[in-house]
C-alpha cells in the first residue's frame, strides 16, 4: 500500500498494532461491511484474505510490506509461491492462500461473463484472455473455436511449452475446430518475456496455421500474441488472414484490420 493508497482507504497506516486492537472504524472487516470492498484499500483486502498476522506484525502489516516488496498488486500476483513464502510473515500457509486467490481472480476474469461471447475485434480477444494468461511464467497456446458470426464456442489449450512451428503440431491447432464444426479460429498465445512483439517463430506458425485451415475449411481469423500489459494483434500486423464471407466454404483473404476479428 503506497500514500495513495492509504489516502483512498481514508485512514492512515498504524504498523505494529494488532487490528483488535485499532479502533472499531478502522478495523478492514468493519469497513468492509461499512463501504463493501470497493471501499477497501488493497492491503485491507489482503489482510481480510489472510485473517491474521504474526507476532509483533498483524495482518494488515504484513499484506502492506508484501505489496511494497513486490511494487504492488502487480508484483505481487506475478510471484510465485516460493517467492512469497520468502516474504516477511508470509510463509507457505499464506503464500498458498494467496496464488489460490490470484487464480481464482484470473479465471473469474476469463469466464466472465458467463456463456457464449462475441470477438468483434483484437482487444475483446486481450481483455478476456489477458489476465488469466499475460502473467504466466511458460508460453500457452489457446485456440478461440467460432461461429460464423464470430461467437466463440469454446477455448481450448493445445500447448504449452515453446510456442513454435517446430514444436507445435498444426493439426492439434484444428481437432477441436472440426469436432464441434468451427466455422473459424482465433489463435492466442503469450510471451512469458512480457513483450508481445511477434517472433520469426509466431509467424511461421501462422503461415502454416493459414494453410492448413484453407485445406480443412476453417477460416484463420487472427493470431493474438499476448504480453505483460500489452498485446499484438498479428491481423493488425498487415498478416493476410481470412474473413468470413457468410457462407461456409467462402472466403476471401484479406489484409485489412477491419475484417472481422478487428471490427
């Protein structure tokens, strides 16, 4: 918890007191009852996470010096749970509480909202894939599966490891597309390095990705490339991809970022 942190809370920072012992408004599971979460400063939720502290540190000392050790929220949802045992009165119960509800917070992020959505353009691609899959430590390979309207239909994960076309079968990209009848795919994946910029290896996966989906009939709408607070649309990149042209066995190939994964 930074200054500005503890102005949003609108209290300031009392460290070395046990919270029974702050006064009853300042305490983070009054306020939360008080203002809901949303009221609450970060550190607060943290410590309402772990419920206690230590001895001599309470809950909420302990959650503000973790989020100034790793520079914030951020930081520290990008630990793994070695690195915040080694925290100052973390230890491996809390670390585990933690990674548990950083997870749970990425897949809450991806599923929701619940059922079928509808890629209009890249950024609806990063906004729902992006927390669950920009922090990761290894590269993961999904394949959105779509209608013919450019509703997803499901999203599967066909690799994880080095993303690269020596690595990766082309055919996996596509078993799923032609279990369910996918009318097109979009393909994501992310770069551990947090930089999303496209590599020899992610447009050689592409090319092939283009090809063979022209031999199998399902269109290749775009390659997403995912990174730390950012991503690349390869489509937007000028890469010729496919669009729908409303019938099945129809396409057209198109350079344009205003087909349809773009807009």
């Amino acid at each position: 918890m930074d200054a500005t942190d503890h102005v949003r809370a609108g209290r300031p920072r009392r460290p070395g007191h046990a919270i029974a012992e702050l006064p009853s408004a300042e305490r983070p599971r009054e306020r939360l009852a008080a203002l809901g979460a949303g009221g609450l400063a970060t550190a607060e939720l943290l410590a309402l996470v772990w419920g206690s502290g230590t001895r001599g540190s309470s809950a909420l000392d302990v959650a503000t010096d973790a989020l100034a050790c790793h520079d914030g929220l951020a930081g520290l949802a990008a630990a793994g749970p070695l690195e915040l045992e080694r925290l100052p009165g973390v230890g491996a119960a809390r670390a585990a509480q933690l990674t548990a509800a950083f997870e749970l917070g990425r897949r809450l992020a991806a599923d929701w909202p619940t059922g079928r959505w509808t890629i209009r353009a890249p950024g609806d691609v990063a906004d729902r894939l992006a927390p669950q899959m920009g922090r990761l430590e290894r590269e993961e390979l999904r394949v959105l599966l779509l209608t013919a309207k450019n509703t997803v239909m499901k999203v599967t994960t066909v690799y994880q490891g080095n993303v690269s076309a020596s690595l990766v079968r082309v055919g996996e990209l596509f078993r799923d597309a032609v279990r369910v009848n996918a009318a097109g795919v979009v393909l994501v994946h992310n770069h551990p390095s947090g930089d999303p910029t496209p590599s020899p290896d992610d447009l050689h996966l592409t090319a092939e990705a283009l090809a063979a989906g022209r031999l199998l009939d399902i269109d290749v709408l775009d390659h997403v490339v995912i990174g730390h607070d950012a991503f690349v649309s390869l489509r937007d990149r000028g890469i010729a991809f496919d669009r729908h042209t409303g019938s099945r066995g129809a396409r057209a190939a198109s350079p344009h970022p205003s087909a349809p994964v773009a807009r």
